[in-house]
C-alpha cells in the first residue's frame, strides 16, 4: 500500500504543530530562543505571562521583547550557563513592560544539535509573585504573634487561648497559677501550655462558656464565679470566629481590678433604670440610693479624667 507522507505525519508525534499543541498546554512559561537571544519558541503561558502574542516575540532578541532591566538579566545569565553548560536555575525579579514586577524562578538548560553544538536555551519561568506576597503576609504574622504572645506574658491578668479542639494555643503564667498548682507545675514543663486539653484544666462551667462561644460565634460570654477560694471575673471572647476565643481571667479579690471593674460596670449602669441599680446595691450590700450615687459619682469622674485627655 502507498502511504501519502505527508498526511500520514498530520497528528503524529513528530508533527510540528502536534509539539506546539503539547507545549501550549502546559500551563507554565516555556520558551526557547538561539545562542543569539532570539526567540525561536513560545507557549501560549509564555505569551500570557509577558503579555505579548507569539507574533510579537518570535524570531524577535531579548531587548526588544522585554525592558531593558528584564533584557539585560536574561542575557547575563545565558551568557554564563553558554560558558558553563549545565541545568541553570536562579530566582529573580522581573518588570514586564506595563510595570508590574514579578518575582520569578528560571529553569533553563542548553540544547545541542546532532554534532554537539550549542545551538540555543530552553526554560520554564515559574511566577512565585503570590508565593513571595504569601511569605511576607505570614512573616508580619508571625512577628504580630509574636509581640502578642510577649503582651500576654506581661498582662496580669490570667489569658489563655483555645482552638476548635479545645487544645491550647497559648496561655500565660498567670492563667496557670490562677488554675493551681498542678496547672503551674505543667506550665513549667509546656511553656504557655501549648498543646494541652483545656478540659483538663479549667473548671467545667468555663469549659461549656469556651464551648458555647466557639460553636456559636458569639462575640463574647462572661460571668463572675468562685474558684480556689477567689471571686474571678470570666469572659470568654471570638478571636477567629468559630476557631479560636481568648478566655481572660480577672482575680476580683485584687482591690485595683475590683476598682476597674467597677467603673467599667458602672459605665454599663448608667444607661439601666433605678431597678438594675438596686440589684448591683444587694449584692455589695449597700443602701439603692448611696450604691447609684457612688455609680453616678464614678462615672462623673471617669468622663472627667477622658475629657482630660482629649
């Protein structure tokens, strides 16, 4: 039988446009271009990524399909993988002609004819812009977490924060002293008690309050209760909703916390009718009419010293 070569080669494997049709799939840059800096190849992730058509940058040197920033980069380093033939990969930043920089990893390798010439360079360019923009996102993170782990370790106040696991990010000294000393001595051992089953180590009603608060998101819980012989003050609060809450633990016996709650509360009374006054009045135990002068009295002062500041 009498084959007709040239439709026998149309969508076989060593048919040109069959090469330009793998290529162009692949979804990273891929180019190749002459010991002269001529593009000689393309794909279609190539022309997207330098915003050029094939019809702009083949058959066209280095300098007058990129800037000459970008140019002068390229030459240089085909320059010295010509002298030194062998896989070259570099990361490197790039400016496209419309401005925008890009932050980019080149593979790049020598292509040789039948007798052993170089004859041009083919690579691939990976865009690592949204990697390099990731990186600098989670390093700011890392060092606010950072500052903010420092800050709690400062705080007076008992801290800890809790997962959806209920296992602890972080926590701070106090928190494990205010807990016991069997909480102190874990703290020793696990610094910030990283790690550790929070159920294991707050009483039972502040575990439901972490539990309510991370199921249900809400922006925040709080309750006064008696633990280890001392009235603490508890609120539960949405850090990440339904991921991580901050539970902050306030020793009411401390006369200057007694004192900032006070006025905070206080703050809250002044908008509530006579019958809430009279209930904040049984429970210190004072007479309705002296508890809501002495409330009023605070506020007064309270607004005073922010009108000082402003």
């Amino acid at each position: 039988m009498i084959y007709d070569k040239e439709s026998f080669l149309t969508g076989n494997i060593e048919d040109p446009a069959i090469h330009q049709k793998i290529i162009d799939a692949l979804p990273i840059p891929i180019f190749y271009r002459n010991t002269e800096g001529i593009y000689l190849m393309c794909n279609a992730a190539h022309e997207k990524f330098t915003g050029k058509t094939k019809e702009q940058i083949l058959g066209k040197p280095l300098h007058e399909v990129h800037v000459k920033e970008t140019a002068d980069k390229y030459w240089a380093q085909d320059r010295i993988l010509i002298a030194n033939p062998d896989v070259q990969v570099y990361n490197t930043q790039v400016r496209h002609g419309d401005g925008t920089s890009h932050h980019v990893i080149l593979n790049k390798a020598v292509i040789r004819d039948n007798e052993n010439k170089i004859v041009g360079i083919v690579g691939s360019i990976n865009d690592i812009t949204e990697l390099k923009k990731t990186e600098k996102r989670l390093e700011k993170a890392q060092e606010t977490m950072q500052v903010s782990s420092q800050m709690i370790h400062k705080i007076s106040s008992g801290i800890v924060m809790v997962d959806s696991n209920f296992k602890i990010v972080d926590s701070n000294e106090y928190f494990a002293k205010l807990m016991g000393e069997d909480t102190e001595d874990l703290y020793e051992t696990i610094p910030g008690l990283t790690g550790a089953d929070v159920k294991g180590l707050v009483p039972d009603v502040i575990y439901k309050m972490i539990s309510s608060v991370l199921t249900s998101g809400d922006e925040v819980a709080e309750r006064d209760l008696k633990f280890n012989n001392k009235l603490m003050h508890v609120s539960v609060r949405t850090l990440y909703k339904n991921k991580v809450v901050g539970v902050v633990f306030r020793d009411m016996s401390a006369p200057m916390l007694v004192q900032d709650e006070i006025i905070n509360r206080a703050r809250k009374i002044n908008k509530q009718n006579i019958e809430t006054v009279q209930k904040i009045a049984f429970l210190l135990g004072e007479n309705a009419a002296e508890t809501e002068e002495l409330l009023n009295s605070i506020i007064e002062t309270y607004r005073y010293g922010d009108d000082d500041k402003s």
